[in-house]
C-alpha cells in the first residue's frame, strides 16, 4: 500500500475549512499577489517539514497547510514573495521543526515566522499596505487604520471595517468571516472558546480603559481595526503551543488579549497580536503547571 504524502490530522483539516471563505474573499481582493505569495509559502513550508520529517521517516504533518495558510493570510498584500519565503521557512525550521516537530512546538510556527521578518524587514512590513479592490484592480497604497488613528487621529468607517473594506493584512480585516468562522469551530470543538472569549473581552475592558484614561479616541473602531479578531480565533486556539489545562485557558487568553493593547498603545509597533501570542506560548507551560491539580499519594 502506497504511504501517504502528508499526516491525516482531522482537527487541521477543520481549521483549513474555517480559513477557506477568508481565503476566497482575499483571492478576490489582492487577486494575484495572494496568488504568488501562497505558490511561495506553501511550497516553502512543504519542502521544509518534508526535508527535515524525512530524516527520521515521518510523514509531513497537515498542520504545515494550517500555518502556511495562516502566514499568507497575515502578510501585507505588497509583501516581496523573497520576504515572504524566508518568513515561513523560518517559522516551521525554528518554530516547529528544530524542536522535534508536530506536537512538540512551543511556539506557534506562522507567528514565529511573521514575527522574524517583521523584526527584520520592518519598513516593508508595516508600510506594505494597500485598498482593497476586486480582483487587485485600482488599489492604492495606504497606511493601516491603526497607524492613521495613532499618528493623525483619522477613524474608520464600521460598518465597510465588519465587511473588511479597508487596508490590512490579506486575510485580517473579514470581520464577519471571522466571527463565523469562530462559531463553526467552537462548535466542531476545534477551538477553545475559553481562549476565545477571554481573550477578546480582556482585549475590550482595556481599550475602554484606556480610552476613558484618555490614551485611545476610537475604542470600537480600535478593537476592529488591525489582526485581533483574526489571531484570536486562528492563533490564540492553536492547541498545541497553548495551554492544555482548560482553566488555564482563561489566564492565557486574559494575558494575550491585555498584552495586544499593551503594545498597541504604548510601543512603537502599531500593532500587537503576534508579540502577545508569543509571551503566552512562552508561559502557557507554566499556567499549566500552576493550574494543574496535585496527585494525593
């Protein structure tokens, strides 16, 4: 009998189905350069986990197809396919690989490798921004919502930023998608929606805070704005970098959620989402270990 080529993973393959509607939607948007970046980045993140699963004769996981899917979607529509491939490369050899592979990462693979070139290719990734229009047709570059609220106090419109009419990452700014892809998977059990929840309503408490503090002008078009929505319901619930005891779930989501607006409104980064999960992937362990229950002897 003839082996399989990838890892059949059920749970993965539900995430793939959540993603595909966010997915078409972008294709109609950005047209070709999803195109291009996804030949790139799933060809890259394949190859990857199919070089180093080789050498100790295992199959390449279907949770490489989650995280290239994720990575595209999470780039800047004007992203250079070269930034692009070292990006998911990076992310599945030091973030999944280097450390034994599926189910053995401590770090979500698509944020580790969004994390390593917007670090290293910073003007790129935070200027690379443009309307979207059908197809890819007559768009032009622009600023995020976010970094116009911050630097000139310009706000968005609501109602086109649910419909996902403004600049952002490819596959960020579908709010509606997003929030019904995060009801199929709290439905199908994929997701955690402790995480979910915790992480948006602690998200929401401290952008009101701050906005009464006077640090925030737009509260709601803030929490609509940027990758929020889209890395709660898609990253927040990796269930293998994140917590595994299910009241820790609920301190994982509180510190990924506060440490997001954390960044938003004081750092230099417009945003904070990637920066966040990853201190909670880092300590998502520890809750664990803190919240476990003690065997009596």
């Amino acid at each position: 009998m003839k082996k399989s080529f990838f890892l059949k993973q059920p749970m993965m393959r539900k995430v793939l189905y959540a993603l595909a509607p966010i997915y078409l939607f972008a294709l109609y948007f950005y047209g070709v350069r999803l195109l291009i970046l996804s030949v790139v980045v799933f060809a890259g993140g394949i190859l990857t986990e199919y070089i180093m699963e080789k050498r100790v004769n295992k199959n390449v996981s279907e949770a490489v197809l989650v995280t290239s899917m994720l990575f595209v979607l999470s780039l800047p529509p004007l992203t250079p396919w070269w930034i692009a491939l070292i990006g998911i490369v990076f992310g599945v050899l030091f973030g999944k690989e280097v450390f034994g592979g599926f189910g053995r990462n401590p770090f979500n693979p698509a944020i580790v490798g969004r994390l390593f070139i917007y670090i290293t290719f910073p003007n790129v990734m935070t200027y690379g921004w443009m309307k979207p229009g059908g197809f890819g047709i007559d768009v032009v570059t622009t600023a995020t919502p976010l970094k116009l609220m911050r630097d000139s106090g310009e706000t968005i419109d609501l109602l086109k930023a649910f419909f996902g009419f403004r600049p952002g990452s490819m596959g960020e700014s579908f709010i509606f998608l997003i929030v019904l892809a995060a009801i199929y998977l709290i439905y199908t059990k994929t997701a955690s929606w402790k995480i979910i929840v915790s992480t948006f309503l602690s998200a929401t408490a401290l952008t009101y805070i701050f906005y009464f503090a006077g640090f925030i002008n737009f509260p709601l078009e803030f929490l609509m704005s940027g990758s929020l929505l889209f890395v709660t319901v898609f990253m927040a619930t990796d269930p293998i970098s994140g917590p595994k005891n299910q009241k820790a779930h609920w301190y994982y989501g509180i510190l990924i959620g506060s440490v997001t607006i954390l960044i938003r409104t004081f750092s230099l980064f417009p945003e904070g989402t990637s920066f966040a999960v990853l201190l909670g992937n880092t300590f998502a362990p520890l809750m664990d270990e803190l919240l476990s229950k003690k065997v009596k002897k």
